[in-house]
C-alpha cells in the first residue's frame, strides 16, 4: 500500500505500521485482540506499541481495568516532525560546538600540514607549464627569487620550458629573478647570458647535481630527470620551503 512506504519515510518500521493501522482500522482494542490482528505476539506488541505512545501517534485508554490502545487523529503525525525538528537543532548546536573546539586546536599549531603532489612522468611537462605563473607569483610573494640547485639534464630535456618561463608578465616584474647553481656542462654554458640578468646560474664546483630543487615562495619542488622514469614532486610547506630557501642563500653567496 502507498500509505505504508509513506510512513516509512516518515521513520515508521513494519511492525509500528501494522499495529498503528490496525488502531486506525478498528479503533480501541485490547493488546490480545491487537495481537491477533497484526500477527505479533503479547510482548512483541508491547514493546512496539509502546514505542509508538512515545511517539505521540497512538495512546494507552486506562480509563477501565482493562487496557486498551487507540489511535489519535492522524494530525498527530505532526509530531514525528516536531521531533525530527528537535533532533536537527540539537545536532546543529553540537556541530558547531564541535567546529569551535577543533578550530582552537587547530589554531594551537605553529605550522601548515605539507602538501604533496607526486607526478608522474607523463604528466611532467604539462605539470610544469600549468605551474609557471603559480609558483612565480608565490616567489613574488616572498623574496623575488627563484632559488634553487639543478641537473643540467633538466635542461637538456626542458628547453621550451625554460624559454617559456621567461615569457611571462610576472618574470617582467622588476622584483624577480632566478639564481640556480648547477652543473658544468655544455647546455648551460650555451644558456649564458640569454635570460641574463633576470637568470643567474652559478656552477658550483666539484660537484654533480643528480636531481633538481627549486624553493619558489612556500613550494618546494624536486625534480628527477636523470633516468627514466622521470618524476617530480611538488610539496607546500612554508617551514621547509624557508629554511631551504636560507641554505640556497648561502650556498649562492660562497659560490664565485
């Protein structure tokens, strides 16, 4: 019947259904009787009938030594919303308790939690183009300058990249530029003076750089382009990104 999946979606199970329109039905009627009716036994009955007193849609006549459950008008009905209405304004209240205690410990850390991106290599390139303006703004933000160490085979494998990252407007910006130290190699030395002064590029001595580290503002990303599989991670830490932003400094600074 239509009526019974409505009262299902009104929080009514079978039981509850069969016995409150069994009332609706035959009007008062001794639990024994009402039994019989739904095909429930005494206790059964009793539980569920008394489930749906609590609820305010049927009520127990003790007007005579016997007992007898009635149905009252259907409006009553109107109860279950009432109730369903309390119920959500308590759970609003306790969530947005909740919300203000996890915000105070929240507020109680001193650092972000990091961000990880792992990408893959055939999804490096399109990674680094869509990332150029993302991460030059973020350089912007803190210092200007694009810091980092590099394997020059990153360069060999990314020329357009690097072309492109000096197409852009905020590159233009007079408050940025790059200063990488890198391998001695063949590629680099052809790239000198190209994007100077805007990239500076240092060899840095008795050394061989098997991978590529950028610190750009609060990301820092590394980058494998050595051997294949080529990969690149990208990780958002203010903390990270700021104490490797100072050894890059020095490093920048002792290097001739």
């Amino acid at each position: 019947m239509p009526i019974n999946k409505t009262l299902q979606k009104l929080g009514l199970n079978e039981k509850e259904i069969r016995i409150y329109l069994a009332l609706l039905k035959h009007g008062k009627t001794k639990p024994s009787d009402l039994a019989k009716t739904t095909n429930l036994n005494r206790a059964t009955l009793y539980a569920v009938a008394k489930g749906l007193v609590s609820k305010g849609i049927i009520a127990e006549d003790l007007s005579n030594k016997i007992l007898y459950f009635i149905a009252l008008p259907p409006e009553n009905l109107n109860r279950i919303l009432d109730q369903t209405k309390r119920e959500i304004k308590e759970k609003e209240l306790l969530i947005k308790g909740a919300v203000n205690e996890l915000n105070l410990i929240n507020c109680e850390k001193n650092y972000p939690v990091p961000k990880i991106r792992f990408i893959e290599e055939n999804n490096l390139e399109k990674f680094l183009f869509d990332n150029i303006v993302k991460w030059q703004k973020e350089i912007i933000s803190i210092d200007g300058v694009w810091w980092g160490f590099q394997d020059h085979s990153f360069v060999e494998n990314f020329p357009k990249w690097i072309e492109e990252t000096w197409k852009t407007k905020e590159s233009k910006d007079g408050n940025y530029q790059a200063q990488v130290l890198t391998n001695v190699s063949e590629v680099e030395k052809k790239l000198i003076g190209k994007y100077q002064p805007k990239r500076q590029v240092k060899f840095f001595p008795d050394m061989n750089f098997t991978s590529t580290v950028w610190v750009c503002g609060n990301y820092l990303v590394t980058i494998s382009t050595r051997q294949h599989p080529f990969y690149a991670i990208e990780i958002h830490d203010e903390l990270l990104a700021q104490n490797m932003r100072e050894i890059l400094k020095k490093l920048w600074s002792l290097t001739k």
